[in-house]
C-alpha cells in the first residue's frame, strides 16, 4: 500500500504522477497564517503505508522546504511505512562546497534536515552536482532527464550541421550525453565565476563557425550563464540561432525575455517547476510525470532503477545502429 502526497509547490506535477500511478492523490491541508508560518495536516491514514511527497524545492525555496520538512514529520508521527520525498528540482544543490572561509555548506545542511524529519529515501531529477549524494546517509536516486529532452528537441534542430554546447566544464557531462544521444560534436565553454549572479567566459574548446548550437544546462535561473554563453558563441561565428535545452526552468524574472533577445529561437525545459506566469510559445515543456511514476512504480516493485538506464542506453546504441545503416545506404 502506498499514498502519494503533494506539496504546494507543484501540484499539477503531483497529480500527473498519481494519474501514471493509477491511483488517487492523498489528503492533506496547508494553511499559512498571517506571520508566514504554516501547517500541515495529513486527513487520511498513512499508518504503514509507502509514502511519496512530491515537493520541488523550487520559489519561494525556504518555504517549500519547510512545508516538505513538515509534510515528513506528519507522515512520521503518524507511522507511516516508508516515507520518500520527490524533490523534482533540488535547491541550494548548488552549495555543495565552500568557496571562501566561513561559509555554509547549505546543500550537507538541507540533506541533514530531510533525515532528521524522517525522510528515508529521495528522489530527484538532475541534480546540480551529483556529489550531494554524498551528504544523504539514506538511498538517493537522482534520475536524468535528458533523454526525454533530446526525444522532444531532435525533430526541431537541423541535426546536419549542429553542435551540443556545455556552457562551462561543470556540465560537461550532461552535455556529452546530449550529443551522444544526438550524434552531434561537443563544444565546451569554460568560464569563471565572478560573483553569485554574475560569470564571464574565458575560452572556448571546439567548432561553433556557421553552426547551430544547442546550449545544454542542468537549470536556467536567471539566465545570465546563458545569454553570456549565447553571445560569445555568436563572436565565434555560430548560426544567429540558437536553441536552449535544461531541465529546470525556474525562468525568474526577465530570463525569459534575455534569453531570446540573445538569440534563442526556442527553449525547451522540463516541468520539474511549476511555470511562474504564461510562458512565451518559444518555451517548449517537457513532462516529467511519467518518468517520476516509472520510477516510483519500480520502487515499490523492489526493481532496479539500473534497468531503466539500462533501457535508455540501449535505446540510445538503437538509433546510433539506425543512423549507421542510413549511412551505408
């Protein structure tokens, strides 16, 4: 027996999931009051049951991680079997270390409280650094994305003359993924830091002349990263269009707006967060709710996680055979 919850961050996420699931969302009630505390109470039973809260982390961050912390010490108290928290989007994954002396390591901090509210399993869509993993003393599952976004951008990007681009080398990896998938070269921008919010870019590796680039990122916040990136490939000679794949999508502010006056054509994103306001119809979503249902389905069946990457990859090696035989032909 299992119930899925949901938090207020991302409802429509929640009940996309419980729809693959077959199964109706749980019952709960979050009330804020006047001071900006909140409560939470669960009004049905989860005595004994698999539990699955479904909470992004995404803004206002501090918020929704409270009401996660809350919605776990309930289904705790009330002797739950198992309870999992499915953070879509994991915040303050970026502070994964300390920069400068006397600095929090808020990611280890946040995974601390998860646990010690009762949270023993998490699972997360592409997590900004993959060793957060490493301040969990419980089973983390971080799933990836890029698949179901390299099925939804191949029929829209002229893959003859086309390149995957990592914005910096920390997403190197996500980005040769990218272009394994698509079959595409691999063009990395290194870049540094110069601020919270701000970054430059200091060199290029690979052949961006007269070529259309696909920008892979792990997340688009303000954009900033991006509209750089977008415009030092332009200096390099890159098609005027560019295309913009990431698997959240926080879009806060104008990043929207930046990021197409930079000369994107279209962006894809993934709905791990819940879309701020109307987006723009060059801002293509992705859904996430059937791969969230997979893998929880799969959890309860006590199946390996390991198959469903097992299964992208062969998917994967299917269409490198494909295009191989279209080549011989």
């Amino acid at each position: 027996m299992f119930t899925i919850l949901s938090g207020t961050a991302h409802p429509d996420l929640a009940a996309a999931v419980a729809r693959e699931l077959g199964t109706p969302l749980g019952k709960s009630h979050v009330e804020r009051f006047p001071d900006g505390e909140l409560s939470v109470r669960l009004e049905e039973t989860v005595r004994g049951r698999e539990v699955f809260i479904i909470q992004p982390t995404s803004p206002p961050v501090n918020d929704h991680l409270v009401e996660l912390l809350a919605f776990a010490d309930a289904c705790r108290r009330d002797s739950a079997g198992l309870t999992a928290a499915v953070v879509p989007y994991f915040g303050y994954a970026r502070s994964d270390r300390r920069n400068r002396r006397r600095e929090p390591i808020t990611a280890s901090m946040v995974a601390a409280l998860l646990q010690c509210a009762g949270i023993e399993r998490v699972l997360t869509i592409d997590l900004h650094t993959p060793q957060v993993e490493g301040f969990f003393h419980i089973p983390v599952d971080s799933l990836s994305a890029v698949p179901a976004l390299c099925d939804a951008v191949r029929d829209r990007l002229p893959l003859g003359d086309a390149v995957v681009v990592s914005p910096d080398a920390g997403r190197v990896s996500m980005a040769t993924d990218y272009a394994d998938r698509l079959g595409l070269p691999l063009v990395v921008l290194h870049k540094r830091r110069v601020s919270g919010a701000d970054t430059k870019i200091t060199h290029r590796v690979g052949d961006v002349r007269g070529r259309t680039c696909l920008i892979v990122d792990d997340m688009i916040a303000t954009g900033g990263t991006l509209v750089e990136s977008a415009e030092a490939l332009h200096e390099a000679g890159a098609h005027p269009d560019l295309f913009v794949a990431a698997t959240h999508g926080l879009l806060l502010g104008t990043a929207t707006e930046d990021l197409l006056s930079a000369g994107v054509r279209e962006l894809y994103v993934t709905d791990t967060v819940a879309p701020s306001g109307r987006l723009h119809p060059s801002v293509h979503v992705v859904a996430v709710g059937p791969l969230l249902a997979s893998a929880i389905r799969r959890d309860l069946g006590g199946e390996s996680f390991q198959e469903l990457y097992e299964q992208a990859a062969r998917s994967r090696a299917g269409r490198r055979r494909r295009a191989s035989s279209a080549d011989v032909s």
